[in-house]
C-alpha cells in the first residue's frame, strides 16, 4: 500500500463506492462550462476501473446531459458500474440499464427564468453569464466580472428566498435552484442501494461539502470512508476535512490511474 491508495478499497474493490465530483475534480475548471471535458487520463482510469469497483458515481451539480457529453462516457467500454447522479442527486443516469430519471422544472425555477434578465438589468450586472439548466440557474463570473458575486450575493439569496429556491455557491460562480436534494443525501441513497462497505468521495468545492458530511455519518456508522479534496489556490474549505489532498484535476487522474493500476 501507498499512502495515497488506501488499503480497504485495494482488498475489497467490490464493496467499495468510487463517489467523484465533475468539475475541478475530473475536469478541469476552464472559462466555458460547456468546453469542460473530463481529464483523459480520469476517463481512461475509471473505464479500468468500472469492472473493478462495485460502483462509481458521479455525483455533480451538472444537468446529466452535460455530464455524458463532456464526460464522453458512452464512447467508452467498461463502465457498466457507472451512476451519475446530476443537479446535485435530483436526476439520474445509470449506464447498465441506460434508464433516466429527471423531475419537471419547477414553476419557481421557470419564474426565475423569466425574471433574471430584468434583475441583471437593475443590479447593473449584464456582464454575468447565465447558464440555464432546467432546475437552477448558474449565474458564472469566471473571466467576465471578478468580485461582482460578493456584491450580488445578499440580494440573490433575497431573491431566493422570495421564490423558495436553495442558493449554492461554487467556484466564481452562484446558483439558484430547486430545493430538496444535494451531494450527501445521493451518495447516502447509493450506499443504501449497494450496500457499500467503503466510501471514497473526491471533490473540490463548496457544494461537495454534503457529501463530505454524509461520509463522517457513515464513518460513524460503522463504514470506512476516506475523503479526498482536488485542491485548488480558489477554494480550500476542504482542505483540513480530507484525508487525502491532490493537487487538482491533473494529480486526481494521476490518482485513478494509480488505483487502476494496483487494481488490475
Ligand atoms: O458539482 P460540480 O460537478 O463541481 O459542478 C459545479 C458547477 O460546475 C460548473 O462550473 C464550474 O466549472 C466551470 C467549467 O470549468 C467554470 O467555468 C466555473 O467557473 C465553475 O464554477 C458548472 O458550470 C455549474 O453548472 C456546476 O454547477
């Protein structure tokens, strides 16, 4: 054993659940959300990795039809034990059956829809980026407007509030969406259905942290867990929960082709 490739998940790969966030986790953060392809080096490991491990979930705040395009899975073998779990667990792609779950967009959301634009306008903010996916609205700074979602953050969660939806912050970039779900209840609700015996989740920013949470309950339940951050110079609130930090999406493949290897 490696001090980065923990000995539970080497001696019982069948029991364990693989948990990944997508972007700056297997992809790397780039200006244009959709030009964020998942790191090939990630994608060539967890195709090795998808007959080893009991089951692999991504589990990210993007819609799943971004997530299999930009994570170019379909055109890969070997990944029969893949799950993504998309808008942070409210929808759901299992690859060996192909069967989707997706709930309507909710009314509050398609309200939002219709009053953004407006509210840019008055909040002198037409320079944000809207990316619409269907259950929230990303409203992304990245390269366009640095600082000017500090100055829109209490207003938004405001507006917010005014329609029920959650605020999710991530990486120069805030979200309004629907309620109701995150990272920590997917990833419990997988551990339910597998019964997983060890828990390993690697992810990057701020809406990992349910996730993060939900691995110290089942630790303190009984299972073993290790928590991995993808670190990055914008976001390290991770950092000190992980038991293992790397360094970006770069290291985190280097990571899963490691694992691959011992596995194989
Ligand atoms: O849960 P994740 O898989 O990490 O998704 C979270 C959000 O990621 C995306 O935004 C981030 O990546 C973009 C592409 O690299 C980058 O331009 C942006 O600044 C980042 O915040 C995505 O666009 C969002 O919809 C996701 O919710």
């Amino acid at each position: 054993m490696t001090a980065r490739l923990p000995d539970p998940v080497l001696t019982d790969p069948e029991g364990t659940l693989l948990g990944l966030d997508f972007d700056g986790t297997l992809a790397p953060i780039v200006e244009d959300p959709q030009r964020a392809f998942i790191h090939p080096g990630s994608l060539a490991a967890l195709c090795r990795l998808g007959s080893r491990l009991g089951q692999i979930a991504i589990i990210t705040g993007r819609p799943l039809d971004q997530v299999r395009r930009l994570g170019r899975f379909e055109a890969s073998g070997g990944l029969d034990h893949l799950v993504i779990c998309g808008q942070y667990g409210a929808e759901r792609w299992d690859a060996s059956t192909g069967v989707i779950s997706r709930p309507p967009q909710p009314e509050s959301v398609a309200e939002l829809e219709r009053r953004l634009p407006r509210w840019l306008a008055e909040h002198d903010a037409e320079a944000v980026r809207l990316e619409n996916k269907g259950l929230a609205l990303a409203l992304h700074t990245r390269g366009v407007a640095p600082g000017l979602l500090d100055e829109l953050a209490g207003p938004l969660k405001a507006l917010a509030d005014e329609l029920g939806l959650a605020i999710e912050p991530g990486r120069q970039v805030i979200e309004l969406r629907a309620p109701g779900t995150n990272k920590g209840d997917a990833l419990l609700g997988l551990v339910e259905q597998t019964q997983a015996r060890q828990i390993v989740f690697a992810g990057d920013d701020l809406g990992d942290l349910p996730a993060f949470d939900a691995v110290d309950a089942l630790r303190a339940d009984g299972h073993w867990g290790h928590l991995v951050c993808s670190a990055s110079v914008e976001q390290q609130a991770l950092v000190p929960r992980s038991d293992l930090v790397l360094d970006g999406p770069d290291d985190v493949a280097a990571w899963l082709t490691e694992l691959a290897d011992a596995l194989a």
